[in-house]
C-alpha cells in the first residue's frame, strides 16, 4: 500500500495500492515534474511511504504525530 506524508501539517493518508509488487528495490523515480501536494495546507514536499499490507498502512495513518 502507498500511503503520503506531510511534513508540515502531519496529515498522513492512504493513496492506494502501487501497480507493481512491493520489493526491496528501490522504486522508480516518477516523472519529471511530477509532485504530490498536500490538500490541507498546500505544501509539495508530500514523502511517499510503503507497506506490505493494508493493516500496516492503516496503522501509520492512524498514529499520532
């Protein structure tokens, strides 16, 4: 599962799952240009984070910063 980070407002949530599955590899890198901003407070610098499973992902979205 894929989930995104903001480092300025904290806000955590779950994008989806990734097309491909998850290895020890690192992932690609994205597009030229591609961001994610964040819908809160706007910011671009949304980290990406990767879990094996739903519940793992559920649960960092869950915890408290």
């Amino acid at each position: 599962m894929l989930c995104a980070e903001c480092p300025r407002c904290h806000r955590r949530s779950i994008i989806g799952k990734p097309p491909v599955a998850i290895t020890d590899q690192p992932a690609p890198e994205p597009p030229e240009g591609a961001q994610l901003r964040c819908d809160i407070c706007g910011s671009k610098n949304v980290r990406i984070h990767r879990f094996p499973s739903p519940i793992e992902a559920l649960r960092f979205v869950n915890q408290r910063s």
